[in-house]
C-alpha cells in the first residue's frame, strides 16, 4: 500500500515538472516569435552630419521581413516602411520569389532559382561553389532568407540594388559571406538601360581568391573591386565602377567582427562635370525578442 502511495505520489511529480517544463518551453518559443532590431545609419556630406534611424521585423518563418525608416526630425515617427514577403511557385521546388513594397510604390518581384552551382536572381547568374550553394539552398528554398540573398547580390552590379538596399544593413542575420569556404566565382548581370525601353547592358564579373580561400579582386568591364588592406579589426576594398554617364570610386571598410559596412565614395557626373562625395558608417546593432509583431504605428524606440 505504502509502495503504491509513494510511486503514485512520484508519477504525480514528474507529471507535474513535465508539464511546467513544457509550459515554460512554449512560454520562451512564443515570447522569441519576432526579432527587432534597431540601427543607426550616419552619413557625412559636405561637413553637415545626418543620422537615419532603422528598425527591422524578423518573424522565426521568415514569412515576412519589414523594415521601417525613422523620420529625421523624430526617430519616433515611422516614415517609410519597406516589406518583404514570399512565395514558392508550385511548378520548380527549387525557385521562389521574393515580393518587395515599399510604401504606396507598385510591389515589385525578385525571382530566384537554383541552377547546378548557379543561383539565378531574375535575368542575372551568380555561380558560386559547391558549399556556398548547398548553404544558400537551405537557406533561401528551406528557411526562406531574403537576407541571404541580399548578401549574395551586396556588390551591387543589379538592378535591384535599391530593392536591397533596406536589407543590406548591419542587421546580423546574414554572415555567410565571411566564411572562406563559400565563394562567388563568376556574375554575368543585365541591367536595363532606362534612356530606352530596348536596351540593356551585360556585363561579366570574375572573382579571385588566394590559397587560403581569401578573397582577392572582382574585375570586369567598368568594374573593379580589390582588397587593399587588412587588418584586426577590418577589411578594406578598393572599388571603381563607370559607365556612360559617371564614375564612382569607393573605399569600403568591412568590421571583421559585425560584418558591417562603412564607406567613402567620391562620384563624378559627366554631363555637368560635378563631383560629389560622402561618408556612410553604421551604429552598433541593437536587438530585442517579442512575442508580438508590433504595429506599425508603434513607437520602437521603447523596446531598446
């Protein structure tokens, strides 16, 4: 009687731990659903000083990434928002498409599929070695990362260069291209011509690495890109781009630890023989973990 007392007393406890257990497992996995983070852009130009305030979505699913831009005059107002969605067509399991909106603009669409080391961003191919392809498959086609690909096309030689643009801050979630076993070998872009409804350039751009696996230059036609210098704390890019209508170079400096960029462009227009030049650099990145998407209209600023 008693054994059967004290057993019956034992299956009551660990029924009940089992189910605080669980009730606290579900508790943490609702209370992480979203990521928001928040991040500083700081542009110099002409010795006036502009601070842009960023604060990012990311749900686990990835099924919809928004970025919202803070107005300058009150990082609390919310001026622009940016948003992110998907959809995997039925036909091709090994494509999807990215839906970017920004504010009342028509929505627009990235196509991307998955080609034998190919990753194809609509007319545009990227090929890149085994690892980094198998990496980005599961990434993209399996967890849906619209920031992988964001970081895949950051040189910018596409058309949707402003698309990502959103994307392409210090948000943390996208480190892929740090690691030196993932390689983009070749880009061969398309890009339209938009004096004329026709016309597009093409253009080729071979990328070289060391023994090492360390990345070492990007040359094509009107486009260079070298490492110039590194260091513990940095990796500094040298890169020049022209084409009909300007020149640009850039300084890019890449912190080793956050991935996050900073830069000095100087751009020369051709038809009015202007020059222009800024600095850009990020702040340090702050995140948070909620159980609840907050709205829009919310004031961000509370969660940090």
């Amino acid at each position: 009687m008693q054994l059967k007392l004290k057993n019956k007393v034992i299956t009551t406890a660990i029924l009940s731990l089992s189910t605080l257990l669980l009730s606290f497992c579900v508790s943490k996995m609702a209370a992480e659903n979203y990521t928001i983070t928040w991040v500083q852009q700081i542009t110099v130009e002409n010795g006036e000083k502009t601070t842009d305030n960023f604060y990012g979505i990311f749900p686990k699913n990835n099924d919809t990434v928004v970025i919202y831009k803070a107005a300058q005059d009150d990082a609390k107002r919310i001026e622009k928002q940016y948003r992110y969605t998907f959809k995997k067509p039925s036909e091709n399991p090994n494509a999807i498409e990215f839906y970017y909106k920004e504010d009342t603009q028509p929505e627009e669409t990235v196509k991307v599929r998955f080609e034998k080391n190919n990753v194809v961003v609509n007319d545009d191919t990227y090929k890149v070695n085994e690892a980094y392809y198998k990496f980005l498959m599961q990434k993209v086609l399996q967890e849906n990362s619209i920031l992988e690909i964001a970081a895949l096309t950051k040189d910018g030689l596409g058309d949707y260069k402003p698309l990502f643009e959103p994307l392409n801050k210090n948000w943390g979630q996208a480190k892929a291209k740090s690691d030196k076993g993932f390689k983009i070998l070749e880009v061969a872009v398309k890009n339209r011509n938009y004096q004329t409804d026709s016309q597009f350039f093409q253009r080729k751009v071979n990328f070289s690495y060391d023994k090492q696996g360390n990345f070492l230059k990007a040359e094509g036609e009107n486009y260079k890109k070298i490492k110039a210098k590194a260091n513990q704390k940095y990796f500094k890019y040298d890169i020049s781009e022209t084409n009909d209508r300007s020149s640009i170079e850039s300084e890019l400096y890449q912190n080793k630890k956050t991935l996050s960029d900073s830069v000095i462009v100087k751009w020369e227009q051709y038809s009015t023989a202007k020059e222009y030049s800024f600095v850009k650099y990020q702040s340090k990145l702050h995140k948070k973990t909620v159980s609840q998407k907050p709205k829009a209209d919310s004031d961000f600023t509370k969660f940090f």
